[in-house]
C-alpha cells in the first residue's frame, strides 16, 4: 500500500479535467513512482489537443500605456491649476491681527 494513508483510508483525490473548445487536461494522483520508504504520492497530467491553439498576444502593454497616459494627464491638469491660482474672486486676504507683547 503506497500513497498517503489516514485511520486506514486511502486519501486519493479525484481526477480533474479542464477543457475547452481546442483542448483537454486531465489530472491524478499516482503512486508509481512511490516506495516503501517515501510512501510518494504524486501528480500526473496529461493534455489532449483536438485542433490547432492559435496564439494570442496580450493586451498589458496597451494597458499599461492607458494607464500612464491617464497619470501624465491628471498630472498635467493638477499642474496647471496650481500655477493658475484660484484668484480669490476679486477680493482681497483678511487682515493677520498684530501681535500684542506686554511689558512687566
């Protein structure tokens, strides 16, 4: 008996499939390579292919230039705020009120 064992029960999984229009996966566990003294239990996949898997290019670097366009614009507009000034609608700063010591 090889493989991972608990209170007597064999604890394999089932076997996964994935696929999709172009393809299969299909994964178990297996002991066959698995000895008395490692008890291994390991993973074995196989794909199936049905037709031709184009390749496909991504879309990351558009991504990524949107991305650091939008920052240059914010940027740009935030700069040309703050060397525009908000004006202050015409009307001129209060008065600071003066500092008064006292003499003792």
């Amino acid at each position: 008996k090889l493989g991972v064992w608990s209170n007597g029960f064999d604890q394999r999984q089932p076997p996964g499939v994935a696929s999709s229009d172009e393809l299969a996966v299909f994964v178990w566990d297996d002991t066959r390579d698995g000895d008395e003294l490692t008890q291994s239990q390991d993973l074995f996949s196989a794909v199936a292919q049905f037709q031709a898997v184009g390749s496909s290019t991504s879309n990351a670097w558009w991504y990524g230039a949107g991305a650091a366009g939008g920052l240059a614009l914010v940027g740009l507009v935030l700069l040309l705020a703050s060397r525009r000034g908000t004006g202050g609608g015409g009307r001129e700063p209060a008065p600071r009120p003066s500092l008064v010591t006292v003499d003792s």
